[in-house]
C-alpha cells in the first residue's frame, strides 16, 4: 500500500484517528455518538468535542505551527 501525503486538513483527521486511538474506551455503557468540530478563522481545526448523545465525553485541541503543520493535540 503507498502512503498518502498529508496536508493541513488530513494532517488534522490523521490527528484524530491517532488521539482516538490511544485514548481508553469511554466509560461503561458510554459510545461516540456525536463528533463537534470548531475552526481557527484561517480554516485551521480548533477542536473536536466527542458526545454520547448530549453528554461531552471529552474535547480534542489542535495546536499547529506558523508553517501551517500540526504541533500539538490535547485532550480535556
């Protein structure tokens, strides 16, 4: 298989399936049914919110360099 490249909105969903992947499962009787996306005014991602229903399960901050290349993803 070759490896896509990455640009600044697929380093983003690279990000995330990463964060996601290295997260523990929620809770018990807990499931991912909502994803919430907020966008820096440059079109950059911001954050990612993660419900079970109306329930903020947790919150995924994107942090990218003046180059414009992913630096940083935190979760809350």
């Amino acid at each position: 298989m070759t490896e896509v490249p990455y640009g600044q909105y697929a380093e983003a969903y690279k990000a995330i399936h990463s964060a996601l992947m290295d997260l523990m499962a929620p809770a018990p009787g807990k499931k991912i049914t909502k994803l919430a996306f907020t966008w820096y005014a440059d079109g950059t991602l911001e954050t990612l919110k993660v419900y079970d229903e109306a329930q903020l399960l947790f919150t995924l901050t994107f942090t990218w360099n003046a180059d414009g290349t992913l630096s940083e993803v935190a979760r809350t």
